[in-house]
C-alpha cells in the first residue's frame, strides 16, 4: 500500500532516504530549506558522491514519484507520515550535539499537520529530544502529535543499498496508531523478514549512538594495539586477522590505520559524552575520551612519521592518495587524511591531493591545497606519498610506474592496503601504520 511521505531536509540521509521511499513505491514530498541545495535538487541533482543514489533520485524526480519544495506548503501538510532528516553537527565550540534543525523543522511541521498524521524522526539525537519534540509539536498542534523515533543506520558509499535492505528497523513509538503507519510504510522491506524492532522511544535514540560508539571504540581498539605494536615489533594487521577469527570478536571495523572520521562517528561519540554529562551519568561513557584521543592520535603518528622521513618539510613536495574521509565518498568531514594534508601543508610542506571524486569539494573546502585530477601528475617528484583514503584505484596502482615519477620513492600506507611486498619489489620503502616493516 503506498503512502505519501514527506522527507525534511534533503542532505546525505534525507536525500537517501527520499529515493528509498519513491524505491519502495510511495510518494514523497522533499523539503528543502537551503536555496543551493534545493536548486541542485530540483535539476535532478544529488550534491554529494554517493554510488547509485544520483541515477535513482532523478529518475523519480522525472517521474514525479518525488516532489520538491522549499517551504511547509500544502502537499506537505496532506502527507500521511512526516521524515525528520535534517542534520544535527557537533555545536560550534562543545562537544555537544546541536540539535536546533531538528527543533525548528518540527515547529515549522506541526502548524501544518493533520491530527492522524505521523512524524517519523531519523536524524541522530541526544537521547531526550523526541519527548521534548513531542511536547513542544504539540502545543503548536493544539493535539497529541504522533511521534515516532526511527533511526537510521546508513553507511555512505552503500546509503541507498543499506536503506533498502537494512539489517534491522528500529521503532520507538508511543501509541499503535504510529506504528500501523510506520509498518505500512517499510512494508516491502519488513516483507523480506528484516528484524523489526519495536522499542520505548528513549531506547530507539539511544541504539543509534549506542551503535556508534561501539563501531567507533572497536575501530579505536585495534588502533590502540597498532601503537603497543609499533613499540614491540608486533603487526596489528596480522593480530586483527588473529582476534578477528573469535566469532564473538569478530573481524569487521578492526582495519588498523588513520583512523575514523566522518560526519558520524566522530560527532556523535563527542555529543553522547556531552548528554551523559548532562544527565549525570558522565563517568558511564567516559572511556570515549580515550576513544576520541586514540583516534586523534594517529593523525599526530602520520604527521611525525612524516616529519621523520622528510627532515625540514618546507618545501618537501608531499602527495596525499585521497582526501575523502573513506573511499566511494567525497564527504571531507572531520576527514583523517584532510587533516594530515592541512597541518603538513600549514607546516610548509608543498601538498598535492589526489582523489578520485573529492576535488572540486576541496576545493570549497580548502582551496590552498594543491590538486590534481591525474594520478600520475599528482605524484610526479613526490617527496613522500601518503595513502589517506583506500580507494580501489590505489590498491590496484603500479608501484614501479609510479616509482618512475616520484623524487623519492617512499609512502606511508595509512589505511595498511597496499601490497607490501609488490611494493618493496619496486623500490619502495613501506611505512604503515602499526606494523613493523623491514625496509632495503
Ligand atoms: C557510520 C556507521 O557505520 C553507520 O551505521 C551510521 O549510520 C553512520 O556512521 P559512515 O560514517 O558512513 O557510517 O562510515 P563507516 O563505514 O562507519 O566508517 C567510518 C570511519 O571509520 C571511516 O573513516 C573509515 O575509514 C573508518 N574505519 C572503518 C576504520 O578506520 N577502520 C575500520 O575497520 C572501519
């Protein structure tokens, strides 16, 4: 049975989550507030790389299947079940979330909705916000708003691929009416057997932070063997293989390298200290600082290994294999790579980035690095070449072609992708993060 939708805030999950609804056969309304963004939108285009989304987002743009608009007009008030997707960043100077998209498209929502209506929200939110949301619509309503807590568990890279074939959908609801609405709409998906959970709305905000944090403290684990592997002569790699082998361990998120970033993981450990402080409970989640610190720390290693390998950077030409801060994305922020790129550059090293869609986004972002689009370009006379971001394209490069450009043939693999041996065998001298690798 199809449904018509509304998605607020057309970003990387709104706009996901939009093209998997009208996937999913309902009708959406996408409201976009930002003039840049709506516009793009409206030309059918996605303003972020993400595999698959492009193709699929303009197609129901084309057939109508997706309406767009900039304001809480009446096709949205006639929507059966309202998406809160807007973003909710790290607040300017704390650690906290900020959580004011969120408030103020749920104002700007409940003038419009109709008493059956249900408001789904996915963005991520301290743990809390859903019941002041729900006291704060309502009193606007002038009625009990249905409100549903519905988070989202996307990855970029697979956003579309993981919106429609979750591994779960988690629910928090308050009353039945919701969550008939909430089933009709994942129907399709629920039909395939995926885990539906139906949870208190304090729990459902907490799983996604909860998820985070987890994901974020095994990847900050094997990173923190990296650095007792680094002083002992131990291989981080090959002990992540070891531990990895122990199904309750398991082997996925302990790839050992530079780290974490994202417009995720980062944010959200910070803003779910910051909520644990304010309920109190701080000390229960205060192992993250050290999560954060190991995580920020292997930026430091890359930036002293380099520092080492270069002497006096000023005027070392240092080349940067990706900037995304993972590959099949050109999302930069709190991106591991960038930051290495940034202080060595601020330093007095001559950066160029290479990266296979992130450009012209660095070009936004940080104009003063140097690009380039070609990779036998951008390694040409290299001092040191880093490898930020493991995109397919570097693991598969040449090291004897660009062992023939390069000044000096050294890299640092922060993402331990590359064939070492390959590598050596074509001159190279390998420096990788938590490994101890003998170099000619
Ligand atoms: C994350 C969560 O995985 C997803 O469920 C949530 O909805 C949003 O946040 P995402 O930010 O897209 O998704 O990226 P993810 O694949 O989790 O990777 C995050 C960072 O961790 C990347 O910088 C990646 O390079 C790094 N990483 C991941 C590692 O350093 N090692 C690993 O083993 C895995």
């Amino acid at each position: 049975m199809s449904v018509k939708v509304s998605v607020i805030g057309l970003g990387y999950l709104g706009a996901t989550h939009a093209t998997a609804m009208a996937e999913l056969g309902h009708q959406v309304i996408g409201v976009e507030v930002d003039s840049k963004k709506f516009d793009l939108l409206s030309q059918g285009q996605i303003p972020f790389h993400e595999p698959g989304l492009q193709d699929a987002f303009a197609k129901h743009l084309s057939a109508g299947n997706i309406k767009l608009t900039q304001n809480f007009d009446s096709d949205v008030a006639s929507a059966d079940l309202h998406f809160i997707c807007v973003g909710t960043p790290q607040r300017q100077g704390s650690d906290a979330a900020d959580t004011s998209y969120v408030m103020a498209s749920a104002k700007a929502l409940a003038s419009h909705l109709r008493p059956d209506a249900v408001v789904a929200g996915k963005s991520t939110v301290p743990v809390g916000t859903a019941t002041e949301l729900q006291k704060v619509m309502s009193e606007i309503a002038g009625f009990d708003v249905n409100l549903v807590w519905n988070p989202e568990f996307l990855r970029e890279g697979t956003a579309l691929e993981d919106s429609l074939r979750p591994d779960r959908i988690v629910v928090g609801a308050w009353n039945e009416h919701s969550l008939d609405v909430i089933k009709t709409a994942y129907a399709p998906i629920l039909n395939l057997g995926t885990p539906f959970l139906v949870l208190d709305v304090p729990t459902a905000e907490l799983v996604k932070v909860a998820a985070n944090a987890f994901l974020a403290t095994k990847i900050s684990f094997i990173n923190a063997m990296a650095e007792v592997a680094e002083v002992s002569g131990a291989d981080a790699v090959s002990l992540a293989k070891a531990i990895g082998y122990d199904e309750r361990i398991g082997n996925k998120f302990l790839r050992t390298g530079i780290g974490f970033g994202g417009g995720c993981l980062p944010k959200d450990i910070r803003g779910f200290m910051a909520r644990a402080e304010e309920l109190g409970v701080g000390s229960a989640v205060e192992f993250l600082k050290d999560v954060d610190a190991i995580n920020l720390r292997r930026r430091d290693r890359v930036v002293a290994l380099a520092k080492s390998e270069l002497g006096d950077v000023r005027g070392k030409r240092v080349t940067m294999l990706g900037i995304s801060f993972k590959p099949d994305s050109d999302d930069l922020r709190d991106s591991p790579a960038l930051e290495i790129a940034q202080r060595l550059s601020r330093e007095g090293a001559e950066v160029t980035v290479h990266d296979p869609v992130s450009l012209s986004a660095l070009s936004e972002k940080d104009p003063s690095l140097g690009r380039e689009s070609e990779l036998v370009e951008a390694v040409r006379e290299a001092d040191l070449v880093i490898l930020g971001t493991e995109w397919k394209q570097y693991k598969d490069a040449d090291p004897e072609l660009l062992g023939s450009l390069v000044a000096t043939k050294t890299v640092i693999d922060g993402r331990n992708v590359l064939d070492v041996d390959r590598w050596q065998a074509a001159g190279w001298k390998v420096i990788a993060l938590g490994r101890s690798i003998q170099n000619a």
